[in-house]
DNA sequence: TTGAAAGCGATACCAT
DNA sequence: ATGGTATCGCTTTCAA
C-alpha cells in the first residue's frame, strides 16, 4: 500500500530539492550536481520512489502503449502472431493492450474506445468495419494485419492469392487431381478469401471447371474433423482437400485416417501456415510456409515508427511465402522436401 | 488528427458554459439544466469530443486496466483462459494488458513495471517470483491463476493432484497397467509439478512402486509427437501413457498411429483438460475436464472485485473438475462416456 | 443550477 | 545548476 502513494513532491521535500530536480534526476535528463543527485537517489532508493505512470503519460502526452485487435483467439496462428506482436512492442518500451472482438455486437465502439488509450493499434484483417478503421485512422496511426485495406491503413500480409494458386496448381498439374475441395469460409476473414481466390484462379489458369464452392467451416482442429466426416462419406469424394489452414487441415487429417482411408492414396490433403504440428503427423502435411510471427512483429514495428512520428510515413509490406511439399498431396519420399519460394 | 485535440476547455468555451457543466454532462453526474445539457451535447456532437482518458484516470486515480501475465502462448489451453479473462474484463469496462514473459530474462522487472500502469493484475502460476509476487501485491490487487499462492495472493486453481490420481487409479485399477510413464515437465509450472504430484500419489495410495521419473518435454503437440518416438522405440515400451495435458496426449497418440500402433491396445494414452479435439480423434481420448475459461473469468472477477475496494477481501477459489473417460484408456464402448465428478 | 479553482502526478520552460 | 510555476485534460469540492 505505501510505496505506491509517493509522490514527486514528497520526494523533493524529503531530498530538500525542488520537483524540477527530481524529475531531472530520475529523467536523467538535464544538468545535477552530483551533491543534489545523490541526495534524490537517496530519497528514491529509501523510498522506493517510482514515477506515476499516468502523470507522466498526461505530461507527455502519449500513452506508452499500443492495441492488438484481433477477432478471437485460435490456435497456434493467433498464439504466434500475438507473441510476435507483444514481443516487439516490449522489446521498444510500450505496454501492449488487447481485445477480441469475437461475437461482440458492440465491438467497433470497443474499438474506437481503445483508440483512446493507446498510441496506434494493429487491427487483425476483418475484424473491424472498414468505416471504424477509417474513423481510427484519423486518431491515431493505424496497421492492419492480414486483411485488405481499402486505402484506409498500411497492411502487413503475405500474398495468399499466388501462395494459393501455386499449391492449388501443383495439386492440379503434378497429381492431376480434378475432384478438388476448399474448406475454409472466404468470407470469413480476407486471408482465407484471398485463399480461395487464389484456388479459383489456379482453376481458371489451367481452363478447368472449377468446383462450385468452398465448405465454409470454422478455422480451428475440430472444425476440420467435421469437414471430413461430410466430404469423404459418400462414394463420390474428393481426391483433394485444399484447407485454408493447417488446423483445418490436421483436422481433415485425423477424420479421413479415423474413416480408415489413407492419405494420399485415398485422398490428398493440404493445409496453409506451416504450423510445427504440419511437419509430424503421418503423412507430413504439404502447405505453405508464412511467417506468421514476423509479420506481426513488422506490423508492430510499423505502428511504433507511425507513433514515433520521425520518419518516412509508414507504408504496407508483403512478406514471403514458401510452397512446402511434403507427402500429404501425393509426392514421394524422395520428392523435394523443402520449400520453394512462390 | 482533428477531432481529438478538443478538450473539456474547448467545449466549455464552444457552449459557453463552464467546464465543470461539461464534466457533469459528459459523465451524467450531478444537476445540470435541461437548457445547459442541451448547449453542451451540441458542442459535444457537433465536434466528436470524447473526454481524454489520461486526464480522467489521473483524476479519479484510477487506470481502468487490468492486466495478465504469462509465460508464453502455447496452445487452446493459453488461448481460452485469455479469452475468459479478457471478456469478463472488457464487461465490466477495464482494458487488458498482457504481458508474455516467454524467455525474457528481465521479465520480473517488466512485472513490475506493468504493475505501475494498471488497477490489478492476474498471474500465471509460476511466471514470476514469488519475491515480485509479494512486492506486487503489495501495490495492487494480485491474484494467481492455476499456480500456488505461498500465501502471497488468492488463487484460482482447480485441484489438480486430486484428479490426476483419479485418473492414475483409473489406469492402474481398472485396466491393470503397470508400466505407466508420465510425459511433462513438473517444474515447468505449478499444474504440472501438481498433476505428477497426484500421478505418484495414486501408486501411493495403492502400495505399488512408482516409476522412475518423468519425461519432461514442452506442453505442446510436437513435443508429445517427440516423446511419443522415444518412449514407444524399443520392445520395453510403457502400457500407458499419462499426459501433462491433451495437446501432448494428442501429440504422443499421432506419434503412436504414426508407428503403426494401437491405441489402446498396444499403449493406453490419457490427457488434461478435455480440449476440443479430444473427443474427435480416434479412439477418443480419456481425459480430465477442466473450465479452463471459467477458471480465467473468476480470476478476473476476483481482481476487478479487490480493485473496486468494496466488499469481503477475495479468497482464492478451487473449481471443479470432471474425469472424462473415453476409449484411449482401454474402456470399451459400453463403459461410461461422460464425465463423472472427482 | 452553475462556475471558479484546487487538485491528480509529472515534465519543462524560464528565470535566477 | 537550481527552483518556481505553468501545463497536460479532467473531476470535484466549495461558493455563489
């Protein structure tokens, strides 16, 4: 209880100084005799003085902070991008505020709300009405993080549409597979809508028909299970699962195995993320390698520059992708094992 | 940029009232006229002011923010407890503040240092020193969450001793196992230690000698997948497999599949927690159920009550948990599918 | 009912 | 080098 109620003034009384003195001491800013700093850092060792982190903001003008928006938490994609983003915000000195939007109606007040208590703030791709975002925008700097835009704010993503069509294409060219399926809601979230571009267009590349629509699921393990259980039922099932994630596509996995079918034989299977889970199941999933926790990491350090002010004005980046073969879609042992930028 | 440089002070002036009429009205506190109010809220919307919060907090000495700490992301066991502290949290109007302490050397320091920029905090059990625990609490309102206390704060925990020996007793009576090994890390945090503390105690309890010692790996499904290898490689192999919680369970039950083995026929394996997909995989895992979202929910609420001030101090509260069993312990399917109390 | 003014805790300018 | 004081934006007595 104590130590926390000591003030600036109670220390310059107790050290015989004036507050200016204190405030240069702790700041370490300006000139102190060693005779008047000794005295204050006695005062503050004694007293265990620590600067109030509100006055201090309010005099600054800055809060010390920025906002991680993100729709809900789900698996190891939102884990990493999280501790991406925490880490980097830490690591430059600013305490890092979150909030889920997920199933709340009365989600982009929240937001706007937030907006009030932080610097900047990265919002996850979707989460927030493309209004709320401008509105925001003109507030405090803004980054989006896996979404699209719409000249609203600088994005931070990968190229999910070619990433896509490049592993759709080689399902459709190596394998020669036709009977292919997407799991995953494209409107769901930009990135997976961006997936199922890219799919549609590796179709329209080659002048195939593509298949009449995605199996609009969650995002998460379980969801995949399900997916499984109703596409590979009948006698007519796919001979492909593209997964908008690897989650999705660990789930597919594990129900086709449980139907007692065998992957790839029976049916390939791909997922997105490269999650570490992708690389030990059997067979090794083939996906796409994205840097998850990177790009939150830019996207922090983006905001922290837009917040600091000095600079080049912030603009959008677009990460790497790796096409990550492995045995799930059909490839032998002794295909290439490791990826192939795309 | 525009809208929010407006002060209290603007307003006041814009409406030519003073700016305490302001402060009544944008906070609906004390007697304002219907003729004034009116002026105001003109002012107020005709300019988008939202009062400052920086300036409201210092006023009421109050951050309206709490915060969590923890060790580092891993997993749906991570996801859903932020996801129930986080939701009670933004209810009752407080912002959320986290903070990962994930292989950060100065990371008591930072515990501290969030400790000066919010109402109350919520700890994982075992993220920080029990010495930062103390000064912290101290301070603020601090609460542990899934540790133990050494009487320096209230937890929220469930008793995990207890039901790792139901389900220990389970394996050892029921289906006659006698080569159990426990796969997780008793000091990597509190749950654990507590988890083996009741794997043991079941042998205890029944005169028979427990095995050596633990496989002590991560917490997530790839170091179940790794264990899964070293345990399951020569003709010596373990009957059962009792896991620190169901992400390696899964991990080790992929690991086993992957080896042509069957579950539980050749090896019996049992998690923690009763995650989604625990009841999905094949066979279905035996598991404990915790309310890992409740558990972080009543955290949340037990800190925002010892903020508030008012009422009986908060006590640390153990909720229930559920033996879950399934089929990867060897019961048939007419055996007992829900849970029943332990 | 309304307004003037005193904080809240810290910083920084301006004299000295 | 040091101290006095205005300031940040808001809330809340205390008078009127």
């Amino acid at each position: 209880m104590g130590s926390s109620r000591i003030t600036v003034r109670e220390i310059a009384r107790l050290a015989g100084v004036s507050v200016a003195t204190v405030s240069r001491v702790s700041n370490g800013t300006g000139q102190v005799s060693e005779e008047m700093r000794r005295r204050v850092l006695d005062a503050i060792e004694k007293h265990g003085y620590r600067p109030d982190h509100l006055g201090r903001a309010l005099a600054a003008g800055r809060h010390g902070a920025v906002g991680l928006v993100f729709p809900g938490l789900s698996g190891p994609y939102f884990a990493e991008l999280i501790q991406g983003f925490e880490s980097e915000a830490v690591q430059s000195g600013a305490s890092v505020h979150i909030l889920c939007t997920h199933l709340r109606s009365d989600s982009d007040a929240q937001v706007l709300e937030m907006g009030r208590r932080v610097d900047g703030m990265v919002l996850l791709g979707g989460t927030v009405a493309d209004e709320t975002v401008r509105r925001l925008a003109e507030t405090i700097p803004v980054v989006l993080l896996a979404g699209s835009g719409h000249e609203t704010a600088p994005v931070v993503r990968v190229d999910n549409t070619a990433a896509m069509t490049g592993l759709t294409r080689h399902l459709l060219v190596e394998h020669g597979l036709r009977r292919l399926v997407f799991v995953g809601d494209p409107e769901g979230s930009p990135d997976v809508g961006q997936r199922w571009a890219g799919f549609l267009a590796a179709y329209r590349g080659l002048g195939v028909l593509p298949p009449v629509g995605p199996v609009r699921v969650g995002m998460q393990q379980p969801d995949g299970v399900l997916a499984a259980g109703h596409l590979l039922r009948g006698p007519e099932r796919p001979d492909g699962i593209v997964c908008a994630n690897d989650e999705l596509a660990l789930g597919v996995l594990v129900g086709a195995l449980g139907r007692g079918l065998l992957v790839p034989r029976d049916v390939a299977i791909t997922g997105f993320d490269d999650a570490p889970m992708a690389a030990l199941v059997s067979p090794p999933l083939t996906t796409v390698r994205q840097p998850v926790r990177e790009l939150a990491a830019e996207a922090a350090r983006l905001v922290l520059r837009a917040v600091d002010g000095r600079g080049a004005p912030v603009e959008g980046v677009v990460l790497p992708t790796d096409l990550v073969i492995r045995a799930s879609c059909g490839c032998g042992t002794d295909a290439p094992a490791t990826g192939q930028p795309i």
